[in-house]
C-alpha cells in the first residue's frame, strides 16, 4: 500500500503517479487512474441500462491485445474471460495478470477492464485471488445444491472482503470449453434464488445454451426459464455463456429478460483460424518476411478486433465505459 500526506489509502493495484516535493514523508498524488476493476458495478449499469457487457476470452497477448484496444476504440467496458486451462498455456495465473495490467498501463487503457476466471474450480478461485484478478466465477454446478451453496457462499465472503466479484452458475451449460464438460440442463429457478441470495454479484443459469458451436437441430434458448429465474433473482445481473452463434434476436431477447454479461470465446477462434489459414493458404508467408510472426499473425488479430466490436455493437455496449 501506499498513502500520500493526508494518510489516504491507495491499493497496489492502481496504477499511480507521486510528486515528492523533497521531503519523504510528504508524498502528493499526482494522478490515479484504474488498472482491473471488479466486474460488480459495470454489470449492475448494463442491467438498469438494458444492455450487456461482453466477456471476451483471452488465450494469448495477441488475443489481450486485441480485446483492449477494441474495448477502447468502442469505448465499452470489457471483461476478460480465462479459463483455467487458457491461464496454464500462458504458464500461469500471475502472468496473465500482470501482462494483462502492463498492457492496459502501456496502452493507455482507459475503459474499464475486469480480468475473470471462466469457469474456476474451488482451488482455481483462490489462485487467482492470489495472482491478482478482479474477479471470479465458482463454478460448483456439478456439485449438489448443498455443496454448491457452502463453497460458493464461502467465496462470496472473502470476495466481498477483498472487492472483487463473483459470478456463480446453476445448472450446467452444454458442450465442452477447455475440458469443462456440461449436459446442458435448464437450471432450477428456485435454486437460482438460492444462490442469488448468498451475496455473489452476477449468476450463470442454463437455458438451452451451449459452448462451442450450436448443431443444427439445436432447439433455441428457453427464455420462459430465464423469464422465471429473473422474477426470481431481481436485480442480479444475468450471466449468457455460449454466445457464439446465437442467432442476433435471441440475443435481444435475452438482454431484455436480464442478461447482463455474455460470454464469446468460440467465434473469436474461428474468425483468427479462418483469417490465419487465409493468409497461408495465398502464400503470403513466403512472399518477404511473411514469415515473421508479427506478420503471419496478423490477420487472425485483426479478425478478433472485428468480431469483438461486432459484439459490442450487438450487445449494445459501445460508448457506455463512462456513463
């Protein structure tokens, strides 16, 4: 911690700048300006706002990279998704968020930014409370109610303590993301409830949604559940996972029953695929320095770049960082 000469307190994490006048015990605060933020505020605004604030999974710098500068071209807020399995490829917690803080310094990030555990095991939470997110989801849906209910209850506490958010799921989603495999059940409105109540900030509930991409006979979101699990649960901004694909009337629909953060990683993947497999197969990494990875991986960054600011367009976010 650090204070300036009146004794006020400034966390660690904020990024500051301090004039020193000659005198080391008279420190001014110069400026003060956010590096991650808990998602808590920034949803709660989405959902009185009517509309959605998009989680966008990080994989690598370049998908970090991409996501905060399209966040600040569209001047939304964003939050940034890793899954356990993302945060090993980048070797650890830690460094996803120390790059993430260095990139958003470096950038001039100015929109607010949440780093989130997607999907977070019991013992995932606690390393990355350690490691420096601002927020955390505890997904106990593969746990009886009862068990769900003591350990997410148990996280809210300490997330409250250290202003940090926290996002809770009932009833899987389908599909498979990062070795995380749901069934695809609705939830329990009553359950949901349930949850709500234990003080977390934002909560994932199944409604026909799915990860990865939808087949063709899916049958659609089932918005009378969602229409009873918000009678439910008030106030408490709506988690959407599975974004990818959902039809852009569904999305709507699902923004006006009180969703307020949906979650995208699948189409982010496709489009990087397709412009990098685009940018091979007309051999353009043989023509100079195509090679150069700064070269080859550049069309798949600006493939992201565009489907974010697609989905920001969508979800109604873009303009909305500092209202």
């Amino acid at each position: 911690m650090c204070y300036n000469n009146n004794k006020s307190f400034f966390p660690y994490e904020q990024a500051f700048s301090l004039y020193k006048d000659g005198k080391s015990e008279n420190f001014q605060l110069v400026e003060v300006r956010f590096m991650l933020v808990s998602a808590a505020e920034m949803l709660k605004k989405a959902k009185a706002g009517h509309y959605a604030v998009g989680q966008f999974n990080i994989n690598n710098l370049e998908w970090t990279k991409a996501a905060l500068l399209t966040a600040e071209e569209c001047k939304s807020p964003i939050i940034l998704g890793v899954s356990e399995g993302a945060g090993k490829y980048m070797t650890g917690f830690k460094t996803v968020a120390d790059m993430t803080k260095a990139m958003i310094e470096e950038l001039n990030i100015t929109v607010p930014v949440a780093l989130h555990l997607d999907h977070g095991t019991y013992d995932g939470c606690y390393k990355c409370i350690k490691a420096g997110f601002s927020s955390i989801m505890f997904d106990g849906s593969h746990y009886p109610i009862e068990e769900n209910v003591e350990k997410t209850k148990e996280l809210a506490g300490v997330c409250k303590g250290l202003g940090l958010s926290l996002e809770a799921e009932v009833g899987s989603i389908g599909g498979e993301e990062d070795g995380v495999v749901g069934m695809g059940e609705c939830a329990d409105p009553q359950e949901c409830k349930m949850i709500a109540d234990l003080g977390v900030d934002m909560l994932a509930a199944g409604i026909g949604n799915i990860h990865g991409k939808y087949p063709e006979n899916w049958a659609g979101l089932r918005f009378d559940v969602l229409d009873d699990i918000q009678k439910l649960t008030g106030e408490m901004p709506l988690v959407l996972h599975g974004g990818t694909g959902i039809p852009a009337d569904m999305i709507k629909k699902a923004i006006d029953l009180g969703v307020s953060k949906i979650n995208v990683n699948t189409e982010c993947q496709l489009t990087f695929a397709a412009a990098t497999r685009e940018y091979i197969e007309a051999g353009k990494d043989n023509q100079g320095k195509g090679y150069d990875p700064r070269k080859l991986l550049k069309p798949g960054f600006d493939a992201i770049c565009a489907t974010i600011k697609e989905k920001m367009e969508l979800f109604g976010s873009v303009g909305k960082a500092f209202e």
